[in-house]
C-alpha cells in the first residue's frame, strides 16, 4: 500500500461548498513537458500529485484527513497505454473522482499529447486508512466526503493480479531516495525498482498496459524478494518480505511483428 499525507495546503475555496457544487466542478487538468528519457513511473508520479490535487481542491485533503487521524491510501493501479509520451512533449493530464463504493474511492486519469490524442487512460482504486489501526475507513465515517462523478459504465472492482509460478528472483533494498516523506517506498518507485529486473527480451519494447496491486509497505533498509517472470506479452513482478505479498505488477508490451 502506498500513503499520502501531510502536504500543507488550504481548503478555504472550498468552505461552504455544497455537495452538489464539488460534484460538478470541472475535471482537475494539467500540462507538464514530459522529460527526456522519462520512465512510466514519472507517469505515474504525475498521476499522483493531480490527484492529491484534486482531492485537495474537493474538500478531501491530505491535511483535512490527517486531521482525523487518517490518510489516503492507492491500492491499485490499472491503465491502458496507447504509446507513451515523446521527450520534451506537452502532455495534459486529467483526472477526477469516481462515485465511492462501500469506502472505495475510484479515481479515473486521461493523459492527452499535444495534439489532443488521447495516449493514457487509467484507474486508481483509493481507501481511507485510519493511521493507528491500519484499518479501512468510510470518509462519512470521519465526516469527509468526496463527491465523484457518476459513469456511464458499472463500475467492476479491479481483479487481483495473479504471478504465474517460476521465473527468476531478486533482491530489493529501497535506496533512499525511493523512501517518501512517510517513511516507506514510494508507490512509483517499485517502478523503478524492478526496471532493471525486467527480461532483456522486453527491453525495446512499447508498454501498452500496466497494473499495479499495492498490498503491504516496503520500509526503509528492509530487504524484500522480488521474482519476475515472462509470459507472453507480458511480464510479472511479485514483491515478498516476512512471507508477506508486498506487490504485484503485471506490464503489457505490443506484440513483436
């Protein structure tokens, strides 16, 4: 699991906001310049902090929840990838919230390239914790509410990743720079992480798919076991530590003419 707390900002815009007047506000959009030699986690660290953003902006921030006590939490990550963007390109980025389900909160992501084409679209899975129990939370329950978007479409819990058997293991030591602010890996760098695990007959190739399950946290110095195997198209990573799944990653490359 991958924690977001304590960034300071102020929700005074959104005092005395009604309901129904944060559920229709427009959808959160930001532009970046995309870096050179930019790793899908620098996606998904920019899918991050637009939607802490948001959530901010809705009345749901990180203070606002660390004020009771608890904290956002992403558990998973899904996202189809139509190509990903060129060094030094103006992408936008969109997300909003979806309707909360029984103290699920779903969150959708567009990211468009400067022409306007749609090249990402994605879903986070979020939940309330409660710091001190590690326990799931409703936000009605400490008084937050995060009005989302009705969809079209029903919405399906994302299914778990399941890690064929076999394939070759590692070892994983978070460097101190993938440690965040609270104290454990950060959720985009188990990215980073297992680059350098990934086969060498991936490498060259165009991520079309990515998914993430984020289930227990990886703290600092601590030494985890990651195992990595090839199937077909894609490539699964699981991490474990004290016989404990500590995250799984299925990515999806385009098929080799």
């Amino acid at each position: 699991m991958s924690w977001l707390r304590g960034r300071k900002h102020s929700n005074k815009f959104c005092a005395g906001m009604r309901t129904e007047d944060i559920r229709h506000m427009e959808r959160l959009k930001r532009k970046y310049v995309y870096p050179a030699g930019g790793h899908v986690s620098q996606l998904l660290r920019l899918l991050q902090d637009i939607a802490t953003d948001d959530a901010e902006r809705r009345g749901g921030g990180m203070d606002v929840l660390a004020a009771k006590n608890c904290a956002w939490v992403i558990v998973k990550v899904r996202a189809d990838i139509a190509r990903m963007p060129r060094a030094g390109e103006e992408i936008e980025l969109c997300t909003w919230p979806q309707k909360s389900r029984l103290a699920i909160y779903p969150r959708a992501y567009e990211v468009r390239g400067e022409d306007g084409e749609l090249i990402l679209s994605g879903l986070g899975t979020w939940v309330i914790m409660d710091i001190d129990s590690r326990s799931l939370v409703s936000g009605q329950s400490r008084g937050v509410s995060i009005a989302g978007e009705e969809e079209s479409a029903k919405f399906h819990p994302q299914a778990r990743i399941i890690v064929p058997d076999g394939g070759r293991e590692y070892e994983l030591v978070p460097t101190e720079s993938q440690i965040d602010r609270n104290g454990h890996m950060n959720n985009a760098a188990y990215l980073d992480a297992v680059e350098p695990m990934l086969p060498e007959a991936y490498r060259g190739r165009e991520l079309r798919a990515l998914a993430v399950d984020y289930e227990h946290e990886i703290l600092p110095e601590r030494r985890a076991t990651v195992r990595a195997v090839a199937e077909g198209d894609s490539c699964f990573f699981e991490g474990r530590m004290d016989d404990k799944s500590c995250f799984r990653i299925r990515e999806t490359f385009a098929s080799e003419n």
